[in-house]
C-alpha cells in the first residue's frame, strides 16, 4: 500500500512538471509580444535592418569571415577542441547533466521559432560557448558553438558543421541564417 502513496505523488510530479515546459511564458512569445517577432518588428528582421543581415554584413558571415568559419578556426570546431563538443564532454551533454534537458522541471532556456513565430523548439545554454538544441519533442537534434562575434554555428550531434548559424538580432533574440546566407525565418528568443 505504501508503494502506491509513494508512485502516486511521483508519477503527478513528472506529468505536471511535463505539462509545464509544454507552456511557452508569455514574456518569450512573439505571438504575444509582437517586439520579438520578426514579422511584426522590422528592426530584428534581416531583411530590413542591413546590420543584422550576414549577405550583406561580412562580419558576421562565417562563410566569409575566417574567424567565425569552424574550418578555418579550429577553437570553435568540436572536432579538434573537444571540451566544446557536448557529446564527449559529461557536463555539457544533456544525457548526464539532465538540468540541461527541457524536460527538466527546473530547466531554463530559449525557445526556437519558425517564421510564423509558432514554437519549433527549446535551446539551452550548456555553457557560455555551447548551446543545445532540441526539437518540438524534446529530442536532443543539435548543438551550436559561439564564435567571436557572439554568432553561434551550428553543428550535428556527430559533430559536422552544417554551414547554417545564429546570428544576434539588434535586441537579445536570434535569427537562423542558412549555409549560403539566407533568413530561414527561424529565430531563437
């Protein structure tokens, strides 16, 4: 009987704390503060602010500043610095340092949108150079490592750069660029 008292407190605590992280805070979504959507604030949309935009800034282009480039800076490739790899390295790996995980009830984080500015996914700051990226499930699908300029390249759990990058908008989020360049839509707040 005792075994029911204990599960029963339990199995509340991991429901109510999963549908918890499912609520996105109001204080981080742009369909309700329209100064953190893209599609409503032009001066974060790269397609308005020049700054912002790595096709037309080179500075924050990694395609065409070597210093942002993991192929040409071996600090911010996972592969040669491997303290930065949160796949060999405990303490950045979500699987062994769960507070890192979304699903953690005590987790905090950034949430990952789409261009409709509908939730696509959790980002977690592993480390002041790591940030973990997870899907809409809660699957651990990505990481990204900071180069100097603050711009975040992104990286696949085997540790392949695939060209695409985060770059600061002109207030605290993020936008998603592509390997060539471009806007996905896509942004981090």
């Amino acid at each position: 009987m005792k075994k029911k008292f204990i599960l029963v407190p339990v199995v509340y605590f991991c429901l109510a704390s999963a549908f918890c992280q499912n609520e996105l805070p109001a204080k981080f979504n742009p369909q309700i503060d329209f100064n953190l959507s893209p599609s409503h604030n032009k001066s974060i949309n790269p397609l308005f602010n020049s700054m912002i935009n790595p096709k037309l800034n080179w500075n924050i282009n990694p395609a065409q500043n070597n210093n942002l480039n993991p192929t040409k800076n071996t600090g911010i490739n996972p592969k040669i610095n491997t303290g930065l790899n949160p796949v060999e390295n405990k303490i950045l790996n979500p699987m062994f340092s769960t507070t890192l995980h979304p699903q953690n009830p005590i987790w905090k984080g950034h949430y990952l949108f789409d261009k409709d500015d509908n939730l696509i996914g959790f980002v977690t700051v592993a480390s002041q150079e790591v940030l973990l990226c997870f899907d809409k499930d809660y699957k651990w699908s990505c990481y990204f490592i900071r180069s100097s300029t603050g711009s975040y390249n992104q990286f696949t759990l085997t540790g392949e750069w695939t060209g695409s990058f985060l770059s600061q908008d002109s207030s605290e989020g993020y936008n998603f660029f592509s390997a060539d360049g471009e806007w996905t839509g896509k942004h981090m707040e």
